[in-house]
C-alpha cells in the first residue's frame, strides 16, 4: 500500500517535459516501449487522470498510518549528477505536495550507492536506471530475477523465476513475448 502511494504521486510526465526535457518518454513500466517482440505493459494507474491517483494514494497512505501530524521520514539515495539531483528534488517535492512526506536527500558517488543499496541497511529508496545490453524484454525482465548479480532491488519470486528461465529456452519469439508479459 505504501510503496504503491508513493508510485502513484509521482507525475512522470512532469519529470521527463520539465525536469530532464531530453525527449524521454514517461516510465510507467519496467520494459521500455518499443522493445522488440513485447507488447508494452504499463502500471494499472498510468492512464487514469492525477487526481484519481492522487485520491488512491492519499487512502493508503492514511491506511498505512501516516498523516500531517505523522509524515513518513524518508531517505533517497541517488549518485552524484546534477539531473540526478534535480529528479530526487522533484520526487521529494512531489510526495511532501501530494501527501506530506518529509524526505531526506542522500547523493553519493556510484560506487558508494551500490554498496550502500547492496548493504541492505542504509537505503530506503534509491535512483537506478538500466540501458538494455540488447533489443529484448529479457535485457530488463531479468534484474528482478532472484540471485541475479544487479537486482538491485532484491525481488525474489519462484514463479517469475520459473517464467524467465522458460523464456530463455523458447525459440518462438512470440511464445516467448507471451512468458515475458
């Protein structure tokens, strides 16, 4: 519910037209579009209109116990960079805005970020990105996979684990769109 609140307050399409304004399409997914042989699969909320998700997001993060009188207190770590910087100020801004949040920014050099995020015990949120080592959902499906040298996150599921590995063994590039989506 929390995790799901905070998601749902940050407006990507504010980010990529006012905060990076390189072009970048709005990421309301794990797989980028336009990735071969994968037909895009976008978080449930991506289309609905701000203030909806904005009412969503306030319900739970009451359900989750928190209010003005009781903000959550979050860090967010991301590696040095002034647009790194600029997209963590506007995620901060966005949740203390939209539900109160008071978030503490933590920049720090890359290599400092990853032992920190791979610690387990100082990161709360963190800024990563990937560029897939090729044209394939797989490039970006596999960084949850549970073991998997840069999930970062450290995701772990069977049953998504189970569909990856099927995945690498189908030839048939749409039998094999249809285990990725």
């Amino acid at each position: 519910g929390l995790r799901r609140a905070l998601s749902l307050v940050i407006d990507r399409d504010k980010l990529t037209s006012a905060v990076t304004g390189l072009g970048e399409a709005p990421a309301y997914g794990w797989v980028p579009d336009g990735t071969a042989n994968y037909a895009s699969q976008k978080f449930d909320y991506a289309s609905r209109p701000y203030a909806e998700r904005l009412a969503e997001a306030r319900e739970l993060y009451r359900k989750a116990g928190y209010s003005a009188d009781e903000p959550l207190e979050v860090e967010i770590r991301y590696n040095t960079g002034e647009v790194h910087n600029r997209l963590a100020v506007a995620i901060a801004a966005m949740w203390k805005e939209a539900l109160g949040v008071e978030t503490t920014l933590y920049a720090e050099e890359f290599r400092a970020l990853l032992q920190s995020i791979q610690s387990g015990t100082e990161t709360q949120v963190f800024r990563s990105s990937w560029v897939g080592d090729y044209n394939d959902a797989y490039s970006f499906a596999q960084l949850l996979q549970a073991g998997f040298g840069i999930n970062l996150t450290g995701y772990s599921n069977p049953q998504y684990d189970a569909l990856l590995a099927a995945a690498t063994r189908e030839p048939d590039p749409a039998r094999r769109r249809g285990l990725l989506e």
